[in-house]
C-alpha cells in the first residue's frame, strides 16, 4: 500500500545475475504500489563486513579491554557509532519491510551481508535483553530473505543430501530477524538457477513479481522451531 517503506539489502557483485533482476522486480514492482524503496547496495556500497573498534567514534567505554559488544551497545546510546552504521540503521528504522536478496554461500549469507548483520544490528538498537524474540526492539516489522542456490530443490529436502531447506533459515530468519523482534514472511528460494533454461529464470522473475502484488495481505510464518524442525 502507498507510503509503506522498504528497505533491500542486496547483496550480490553483478547487476546482470539472477539476484540483481530479483532485486530489480522487487524495486519496479513495490515502487508501482506506491512504497518508498530504498536499495543497500552491499558490493556497491563497498560495506565493510568486519566487526571492529573503528566502529565506535572517540574513546571507548573500556580502553583497558575491548568488547565489541559492549562499546556497540555505549557508543549506540551516546551516539557515537560510525557513520556507515547510523545511516543502515537509520534505513532499518523507517522500514515497515526488510527484504534481503542474495546468493546462498555455503548454507548462509554472503560474508558481506553477515557483516551487516553483526554490524547494524547493535544491542540496544535491534535488541536489549529481556527485549528479543517476540519482545525485540524491532517489532512491527517484517522481514523476507530472498535467495538463491546453487543445489537443486530436491537437495534441500528432509530425504535430500542437504537436509531441508528450512534447517539452514533457522539461523538467519530465527536467531537474527526473529530474536530482534521482526515478523518473518515465508521465503522466496530461486533454487539452482544456474542449471535450469533461460525460460526456468524468467518464470522465477514472473513468480516474484506476482508474490510482491500480494505481499502485504500475507501471513508471516510461525515464529517457533517447529516451522523449522517438525
């Protein structure tokens, strides 16, 4: 609906690839239905995927002995994160949706978008224990992973030499979004694209972009193990 915000974290080095037309549809489609669309380009952006001190500006709260963690959580409340972070942060606030498009790299996401995850979303920002899971601070959004493979569908089975495909989301869409609060929406898995006709790619886009029509009506998923494991 009009004035939604969507923020998509993108993650991939070509924009002629699968992802960066699955990217493209979600921008054309979700633009067409009057949302405002704001793309985090990873590559593009040169994202620094590392965790260090150089993401706290001035002194630390413990000079003695550095916890990332900890100085993240200090340096969220004075203010004093690096740039790059309070604008990705900045972007995730305002966003009602948050779709992550990417390739899937050894079972999870590309080492750039784990960076962003371990990077952006500081304690006290995204979550503050006793506020995670259903009580996270970023409640009242949702969120939507979008990827690729490079196995085929019937790999990523429960019988399939991989396992179910919902065993590797529990990481990403449980331990991350969903301990931060967010609503998660059922994936979108583009399986093997590289091995299938040129057509097979083209459904994917058109599957996509009829999804995204009716996106906002839809449920999220249920937020337990057992959607993962049962």
């Amino acid at each position: 609906p009009p004035g939604r915000k969507v923020l998509i974290v993108y993650a991939h080095q070509e924009p002629k690839s699968l992802n960066g037309s699955l990217k493209r549809v979600a921008v054309e489609e979700l633009s067409k239905q009057g949302c405002s669309v704001t793309v985090s380009d990873l590559y593009a952006m040169q994202f620094e995927p590392r965790a260090t001190r150089n993401d706290i500006v001035g002194c630390l709260h413990n000079s003695e002995e550095f916890s990332y963690g900890m100085e993240t959580w200090e340096a969220y409340k004075r203010g004093c994160l690096s740039n790059d972070l309070i604008e990705e942060q900045k972007k995730v606030q305002e966003a009602d949706l948050l779709i992550f498009q990417f390739p899937l790299y050894w079972f999870s996401m590309p080492a750039i978008m784990k960076g962003w995850m371990d990077r952006v979303l500081v304690q006290g920002f995204a979550h503050e224990f006793p506020n995670c899971y259903d009580s996270g601070l970023l409640k009242n959004k949702l969120a939507l992973f979008s990827f690729t493979t490079g196995g085929s569908k019937e790999m990523y089975t429960k019988g399939g030499i991989s396992g179910d495909i919902r065993y590797l989301l529990w990481p990403i869409q449980h331990g991350i979004m969903h301990f931060c609060g967010v609503k998660v929406l059922a994936p979108q898995i583009c399986f093997a694209p590289e091995y299938v006709s040129e057509e097979k790619r083209k459904e994917m886009l058109i599957a996509w972009a009829q999804r995204l029509k009716t996106l906002w009506k839809e449920e999220p998923i249920n937020c337990s193990p057992e959607w993962y494991f049962k």
